[in-house]
C-alpha cells in the first residue's frame, strides 16, 4: 500500500489507533492496555463501521472460496477458545453478530438482543487478532483498506 490512514481527519486517526492498541493488547493478552484501547474504541463514532470493515476484509483474505457456516463456526469458536482464558466474559453471540454484520447478513433494527456498542467494541478487536493470526500483513494495511472502501462507499451512496 502507497497510503496509510495517518493522513485522514482526527476521529478516524483515533480509531485506528485505538483498534492498533486494542489488537496489540489481546495479541499480547494485557488486560489493562485492552481495557484502555476498548474505551476508546467504544466513545469514537463509527468505530463499529470501520472494525466491521476489517473483519470482512480479513474474512475475505482467509477465505478466498467463500464463507459457509462451518466457516463461520470456526471463527467463532477459535476466537472465543482463544481469547477464554484471559478474556473471561467473552460473549459469543457479540461475537456471531460482529462476524454476521461484517458480512451484511445482520440487521440489528430486528434483533431485539442486539448488542450495546461497548460490548460490540470490546468483542472486535479480539476477532481481529485471531483472524490476523493467519495472516502476514499488519494491521495498518488492513485499516488502509477498510478506510479506503469505506470512503468509496460514500462517494457512490
């Protein structure tokens, strides 16, 4: 990648920079530092967006034949196992909607258990330190891609 999200305004610099921390923090499964990164993931606006855009990408990437529900399965459980034993209230229905609304199949206007924003920020960085960890591209050129898609979207909406 030629460009970088260092260059964009303020509020989205600060969710990719929380997201990196975030993911670091899980990565490196330091309570304090994830706690930290995931306040602040939860108060910037449109972080759900931007997350939700890289999980897709990354979803895309590991799984360039399509996704199927045992695909989907796999994700979850591997996040959910793998982010367990220091993450001990890992909810894995946030994790099935984070992963179903990445990829447009959830409306949260009719899921009346629909999360609250703070647990779906507390829940996405650690699907994307899983799914990075099958991957050898940082997560800066993921957040590249998902602020480019993202701005492309709303100039042709």
């Amino acid at each position: 990648m030629t460009t970088t999200w260092r260059h964009l305004p303020a509020p989205a610099r600060e969710i990719a920079v929380a997201a990196t921390e975030a993911v670091a923090a899980a990565r490196g499964r330091d309570r304090d530092a994830y706690d930290e990164a995931v306040d602040r993931l939860a108060g910037a606006d449109r972080s759900g967006l931007v997350l939700g855009a890289v999980v897709r990408l990354l979803l895309e990437e590991t799984h360039p034949d399509g996704l199927d529900g045992d695909d989907i399965r796999q994700v979850l459980e591997a996040c959910v196992r793998g982010a367990a034993s220091w993450q001990p209230d890992i909810d894995p229905h946030v994790v099935l909607v984070l992963l179903a609304g990445a990829l447009g199949v959830y409306d949260p206007d009719d899921d009346a258990t629909r999360p609250e924003p703070a647990a779906l920020a507390r829940h996405a960085p650690l699907i994307l330190a899983d799914l990075l960890a099958g991957t050898d591209r940082p997560l800066d050129g993921w957040l590249t891609a998902a602020f480019a898609e993202i701005r492309r979207t709303e100039l042709h909406d």
